[in-house]
C-alpha cells in the first residue's frame, strides 16, 4: 500500500482530485468506480471546479457507483443516486447514460441485481479507478465486518454502527434503510487501481486496522494489503493510529524523487 499523509483534509482532497484528473489524463474514456458518504464530497466539488474551468472532462468516462440502498426510489432525495446527480453528475459533462448504480427498485428479484451489475462492469471493460471510504468499522462499500473477503455484489444487511453512522443524514422519523446492494469486496478487489481516502479523528482506529493490522473479515478493508496498486490518502488526525508512520514519510518522498526522475511512476506496495 501506498500510504500519504497531509497535514489537513483540503490536502487529501486535493491531491484525490489530482489522481483522478492523472487518470483522465492517461486514459480520456476511464472507468471509474465512485463511493458516496462524507468523505468525497469535497473530492466532487473539486472535480466539478476543474471541469468548469475547463481542465477536466468526463465526457467518454463510465462510473459505477459502489452501493445503493434498498427499499427507497432512485428519485429519493436520500437515494445514492440523488446524491451522485446532486454531489456530481448535474455538474459535469459525463453521460448519465454511462453511469450505473446497483438499484433493484425496478427488479422483480434484488437477487439478479448484483450479477447484473457485476455483467455491466465487465462489459464496461473493468474499473480503472476506484475511489474508497472506510466505515469506522472498517467496511468498504457496504462490506460490513465478517463479509467473506471474495464477495461479489449482493444484498447486505447494514450493521448498527453502520446505520448510527449514518443516521445524521436522515431526519427524524424519516425511512432509513437497513439493507443495500454492495459492490462485494473481490468484485472491489479487480479494480485496477484504487485510491482510498479517510480524515479525521473517528477514522484513525480504522485506518490502523486496514495498514498494519492482520487481514481479516473483521476489518473488511484489511484486504486492500493483498492488492498491488492502493494509495491510501489522510489527514494527520486519520493517520494518528499508524505505528509505521515514519516509514510511510519516508516512502513518499523517494516515490516523488522517483517521479521527478522517471516521469510517471507508479509506487508500488
Ligand atoms: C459509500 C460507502 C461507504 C463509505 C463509508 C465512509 O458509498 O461505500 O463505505 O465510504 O461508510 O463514509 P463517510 O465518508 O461518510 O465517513
């Protein structure tokens, strides 16, 4: 794993939306695998202030989105893809057309839903980045603790840390779901690169349990150890758990020195 730690949250983002625009860069037509929640919020709005500006387009871009409830429309304003069109895809040139959830509302059976979608990637020709949360219980996706490690999307049952976290975003009274339709963590596991961002305080247990601590189903993200192309992007608070943290420094500085040489260069882990 590739480890980068900034001083504050604005760091991180910024240096997320820069990974994102390398890979348009790279490749015009990419495939992208989005996460909802908090944390890339900020990410969006930087994405969408490059694109008005003209720097970036997502014109001949694919998404797929990690997770959406179940039990709600998609035209619920707490749907994720009422926030993905709210947060993002209103915003920027990309094709609605091109843009997939795993969404079972219009599905007689939400058990097809997760091979569909699964088909749908593969179509698209696999993801080339995906972006990460971490739950503080070390989820991805909706992948809570205990989800078997070569997971494929399906329906999940959200724990109760998952819905307490969660609940801010609902009102009182409000329907909160308590099951969705995740990417599976093997179907995560293929993306081709990934790109993980966590900030704060609350995160840094999850952090140090997902770096350094053994791979488990009990810390799902755990599992990014055992993929060759992950950077992990914090802030000093998310970074507070680490015990290798000197080292992680350390590697980023020669990894730029790297790059300055060599152009392009892609850390490995
Ligand atoms: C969202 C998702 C979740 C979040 C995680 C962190 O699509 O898949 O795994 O990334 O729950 O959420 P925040 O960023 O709200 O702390």
């Amino acid at each position: 794993m590739e480890v980068v730690i900034f001083k504050n949250a604005d760091k991180v983002t910024r240096r997320g939306a820069g990974l994102v625009a390398e890979m348009l860069g790279v490749k015009p037509n990419a495939v992208f695998g989005f996460a909802t929640g908090s944390t890339p919020i900020e990410l969006y709005r930087q994405l969408v202030d490059r694109h008005r500006k003209g720097e970036l387009s997502f014109r001949d871009t694919t998404s797929f989105n990690l997770d959406e409830y179940m039990g709600i429309a998609a035209d619920n304003p707490q749907s994720y893809r009422s926030y993905m069109n709210r947060e993002f895809f209103d915003h920027v040139d990309i094709d609605k057309n091109n843009t997939y959830l795993p969404a079972c509302e219009n599905s007689e059976n939400p058990q097809l839903v997760g091979p569909e979608y699964e088909a749908s990637i593969r179509r698209a020709g696999g993801i080339d980045l995906q972006i990460l949360g971490i739950g503080h219980n070390g989820h991805i996706g909706f992948n809570e603790p205990s989800s078997s490690l070569s997971s494929r999307t399906r329906v999940k049952t959200l724990t109760r840390r998952t819905l307490e976290d969660n609940s801010r975003m609902f009102s009182n009274g409000e329907f909160q779901p308590k099951l969705a339709i995740t990417m599976g963590i093997g179907t995560i596991m293929e993306a081709r690169r990934i790109l993980l961002l966590a900030t704060g305080k609350s995160k840094a247990d999850a952090v140090a349990a997902m770096v350094e601590g053994p791979l488990t189903a009990m810390c799902p993200a755990s599992i990014l150890q055992m993929h060759e192309r992950v950077t992990v992007l914090i802030d000093e608070d998310a970074a507070a758990g680490l015990k290798y943290r000197e080292y992680y420094d350390l590697a980023h500085r020669e990894n730029r020195a790297l790059k300055e040489r060599f152009g392009e260069f892609y850390a490995s882990g």
